[in-house]
C-alpha cells in the first residue's frame, strides 16, 4: 500500500491507537485463510490491507490457517495459498501458524468455561438444536441438558475427546443468553465431533472446534492488535469479545469490519469456484477466467497492478460492487508503461507484394516501447510475402472504413505504403484467400520522402519468418453483470460460453521465438498477452490478459 494512498477508517482507527498508546503502540495484524480452496481477488483485498498496514506502521502480519474443518481442507490449498500472498509481494517472515497447533489450548480454555459453568455438553440433535434456536422475532427456548453439572460436562466433553460418540451425539455449547436478541448468542455451539482425519493432526483429535471460538483466541494467544476481517462478521463481534472477556486471555484484540469486495460478473465464493473447477467448467484453480489470484497470474495480471486496484478500491463500510473494468484498467496501466510491443497476427490473411524481388529481405527497425525509450529497438524482416490481421481488409468497405480494400492504400508499421491491386478467392467458397498488393519504394517510414499521408497502419508479420502460436482469448466467465445473486444453482446458467476461444493458428513475428512462460507483450493494436506454461519447445501458447479498450477510462471521462 503506497503511502499517497488515501486513507480510511481502520487507518484512523490505528493511529489514534497509536497516539493512545493503546497495545503499547503496536500493530500486529493477520490474515487468517481457512485453506479450502485457492485465493480469489478478493482475498488479495484483504491481504494489501492486513500486510500494508502492517508494513505502513512498523508492525508485523501473521499468516494464519484457520485449519479447523478438515473435511473440505487440504495441504494443496495451504501450498497455493503461500505461493499466491508471496507472489503478491507479501512477506510473513517467522509468522506462520495454524489454528490446529491450538488445538490443545483450545481444548483447555473450553474446560476453564466448563468449570466456570459457562460451557455445556448438549446432546439434543442438529435439527433440535436450530428448533430451539428460535428466530430474529422470537426468542430461543433452553436446552434440556443446559443445567447439567460441571462434573458431568467434563465427564462427557472428555469423553467426546477420546472418541466415544458418534458424529452429532454432542456438541459442546457456550451457556450465554437463549433469549439474546443477537441470534449468535444464543448458546452457540464451540465443538461438534467429527470424525474425520485432519491434514495436519491427523487422527488425533475427533472433535473440532468451530470458528467463533477458534478465531478470538487464536487471535489472543497470537498478541494480535487489530482483528480485521469482512462485514458478515459484525454480529459475531459480542461472541469474539464474551469468550476473551469470559476466559480473561491477556490480550484482547480489537475486531474491526469492512466490506468485502465484490466484482461485477465474477462470482467469488469458494464454495462456487470449487464447483466451477470440479464440475469441468473451467480447466483448474488456475484457469485465467478464474478470479483466483492463480488464474490472474496465469491470465498475465501483475502483482503490481492488482495491488494497485486493491488499493484504488479503498476501504469502506458498507458493500458494493465495483465494476470490473476497474480491475482491467489496473493492468493496462502497469503494463502499458513495461510490456514491449511487438507484432503478432491473430487472424491471417496473406499478402503478396508484386513488386517486391522474391529473395529480398529488409530489416526494419522497431520501437520496442514507445512509453519506455530505455527498451530501444528491435529489427522486422520485411519480405514479399505477409500475413496481416482478416478484418483489416474490407472488399466492399462501408463509408467509415479506412483500412484496406480494393484499390487502397494504407501503411505497413515501420515499413511502407502498400496498395491493394485485386483479391484471390477460394474457387470453392468464394472466401478471399490471399490479396495481391503493390508497394511504393518510396514511403519507407524514417526516409526523407515517407511523408505521405494515409489514413491507416496495419500490423503485420513476414510469412517467411512467422512463428506459429496457438492464442488464447478470454471473456468474462459469466454473461450478468451479477451472476451472485439470484436462485440456488442458476448461477451456473449464466456462465459464458465465449469466454475462452482458441485460435490454433496466429503468426508472430519472430524475436518471440525466445520468449519464456510468464513473459508479457503489447500485441500491437490488439491487446497485452502472456506466455502461457503449457508451451513447449515446438509451441507457442500466448494468453491474452486484456484488450487494448480501456472502458473504464471512459467511464470516468464521462463521469468528469
Ligand atoms: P469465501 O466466502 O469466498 O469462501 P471466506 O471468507 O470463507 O471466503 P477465508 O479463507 O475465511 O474465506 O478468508 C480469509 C480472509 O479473507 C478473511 O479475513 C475474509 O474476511 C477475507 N475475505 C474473503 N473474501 C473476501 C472479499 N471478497 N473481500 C475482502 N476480504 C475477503
Ligand atoms: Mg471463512
């Protein structure tokens, strides 16, 4: 997080901490992912925020698994989850724990409220319990076995320790208030048993505890200061400060909530994404239609650009969605100022210049980056043959076309002025397989006599000296701007099925032949694109990251 970015209410709240010398002036901060599933943007949200203001006041941020449901976890996502906050530039240093490892402690702070009469084993069932719950307009009724005595508590919460009952027989619940207006206070539950090998602890333990017990303690026994995490957590606030008030823990960290962020046409539930990846929807966690950070990554985002947006999209409290566009600028800025430009055909068409000698090569000489003069230059061979873009020709043009057609003239970058003298046409099918041109010697770009006017520059590629890469285009993964909401399952009816398309065949020109997996390029006038791993020696797989129109500059131009 730069330190010209503009402020927010968590940062108010921590420098008036600090000028309070409230936690000795300290910020100590986490971010506390549960590892079922990979990271999403809006995960990154939470990791700029917790990591920079970490970083903006001296102060550390912890890396925590919130590892406590081990049927839906796995030591895959706890790997890809490092990877993706290291890639984002993020550093935990010595700070990397895991709820599991609490799980002792925990085991004994629930026996403290136990013994303070403040815990109880129910054994009514999932269904009875939510039965008597109650509900926002009525109250919850107690539990018949809410006045068990300690003894017999500790009897049969030690029991479900060493693993005497079934999965549901018991819960353990905290004795607060069936009649409190916040539902979360009703008794909530802090242990169920599961019977399920965990990833880290294996069969040790069959009982779990859940999450609103887990986190405030985890959070104490850390020295954690500020406690941020997302809106849907602000009713959970008075169970986070009743356990570290019950079990009087040193140290009380402060919860403090803002909005989540969301994104138009991106759905960003794990439980979604999951679907999306198991159901064969998308090719993997890392599939660049992906909003996980991995699939950005792949796609060709930079970290930089996606700190930037976090960053632009500020810090609030209340929810919105911010428009996806938004996200695409970040990256065109980042990589309008650091990709070189080259030259790459997506959909050929092959020219022929008549009056070029057959064997001629010419070497012309190109701007690697027009906004970075340090890139330099680069040499294009130019040859009697091309390939330039299908829709750059036009054999029946309408009036507001300007590029080639039948009797036209247009320039090649860096190279010359050419003239369409006829059209070849497939026998068969009538399409048009190849244009027949002349070019004038005279019109080189950089000679003295290149001055002539015309209205349009092709890019363009030596067919003799093309490389052959497969392109991968992208759009977005759903066709509504908000594929979130609506009924159960109809999410998925809204998936756009041209979000990937594959062009087997596109020319580029051939100073790409070294470029390595991850490396990114401005295609001129087409968009920015990224090596993809899947290449091989013998084939080139290019991702497209974005296009060149950049909406959301319109947005704010019309704004303004
Ligand atoms: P999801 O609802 O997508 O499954 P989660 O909140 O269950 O996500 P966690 O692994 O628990 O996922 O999240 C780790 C941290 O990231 C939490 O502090 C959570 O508040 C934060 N976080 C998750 N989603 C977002 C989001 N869309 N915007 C900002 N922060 C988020
Ligand atoms: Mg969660």
């Amino acid at each position: 997080m730069s330190a010209e970015s503009p402020s927010h209410f968590i940062r108010d709240i921590i420098e008036d901490d600090r000028r309070t010398k409230k936690h000795d002036g300290r910020v100590v901060t986490r971010f506390p992912p549960e590892p079922n599933g990979y990271l999403h943007i809006g995960h990154a949200k939470s990791i700029c925020l917790n990591f920079g203001l970490a970083q903006q006041y001296g102060g550390v941020c912890h890396l925590r698994f919130d590892d406590t449901n081990p049927a839906k976890e796995d030591v895959e996502y706890v790997d890809a989850i490092m990877a993706d906050v290291r890639w984002l530039g993020f550093d935990w240093a010595d700070k990397l724990f895991y709820a599991s490892d609490y799980f002792e402690r925990l085991f004994d702070f629930a026996m403290r409220l136990i013994d303070d009469g403040k815990a109880y084993v129910d054994s009514l069932s999932a269904e009875d319990i939510r039965a008597y719950r109650g509900t926002f307009t009525e109250p919850g009724r107690n539990s018949p076995h809410r006045d068990r005595s300690v003894a017999e508590n500790r009897d049969l919460f030690t029991r479900m320790r060493a693993g005497e009952f079934d999965d549901g027989a018991h819960v353990l619940r905290a004795k607060i208030d069936m009649a409190s207006p916040n539902i979360n206070l009703r008794d909530p539950t802090l242990y169920r048993i599961r019977r399920t090998p965990h990833h880290r602890t294996g069969d040790q333990w069959c009982i779990y505890p859940l999450y609103d017990f887990t986190h405030c303690l985890s959070d104490s026994l850390e020295g954690i200061t500020h406690s941020i995490c997302t809106l849907e957590f602000e009713i959970h606030r008075p169970l986070y400060d009743w356990v570290l008030d019950e079990l009087a823990t040193p140290c009380h960290p402060q919860q403090i909530e803002f909005a989540r962020l969301n994104l138009t046409y991106t759905v960003m539930s794990k439980r979604k994404l999951l679907t999306l990846v198991t159901g064969g929807h998308v090719r993997g966690w890392d599939d660049p239609r992906m909003p996980t950070i991995s699939g950005f990554r792949r796609r060709g985002y930079t970290p930089e650009a996606i700190r930037a947006f976090c960053d632009s999209v500020g810090v609030a409290k209340r929810d919105s969605v911010v428009d996806v566009a938004m996200l695409e600028h970040s990256i065109r800025e980042d990589l309008n100022r650091r990709a070189p430009r080259v030259m790459a055909v997506l959909h050929p068409i092959k020219v022929v210049i008549e009056n070029y000698p057959e064997d001629q090569v010419e070497e012309l000489e190109a701007i690697n980056n027009p906004e970075d003069p340090a890139a330099g230059t680069r040499r294009l061979p130019f040859t009697r043959e091309l390939y330039i873009e299908q829709d750059d020709f036009m054999e029946e043009p309408p009036s507001k076309f300007f590029r080639l057609a039948p009797g036209r003239e247009v320039r090649l970058r860096y190279a010359y002025i050419i003239k369409c003298k006829r059209v070849v046409k497939d026998p068969a099918t009538g399409a048009v397989v190849e244009l027949r041109c002349s070019y004038d010697p005279e019109t080189r770009s950089g000679s003295a006599s290149s001055g002539r006017k015309v209205k349009a520059t092709l890019h363009w590629v030596s067919a003799r000296h093309a490389l052959t890469a497969e392109v991968r285009l992208y759009d977005r993964l759903f066709t509504v701007e908000d594929p979130d909401t609506g009924k159960e399952g109809d999410w998925l009816t809204t998936l756009n099925p041209a979000a990937l398309t594959i062009l087997p065949d596109c020319k580029l020109e051939p100073s790409l032949a070294a470029a390595r997996s991850g490396e990114r390029f401005q295609f001129e006038r087409q968009g920015y694109f990224c090596v993809d791993p899947d290449t091989t020696a013998d084939r080139l797989v290019f991702n497209r990251t974005v296009t060149l129109r950049d909406t959301w500059a319109k947005i704010q131009a019309g704004g303004r």
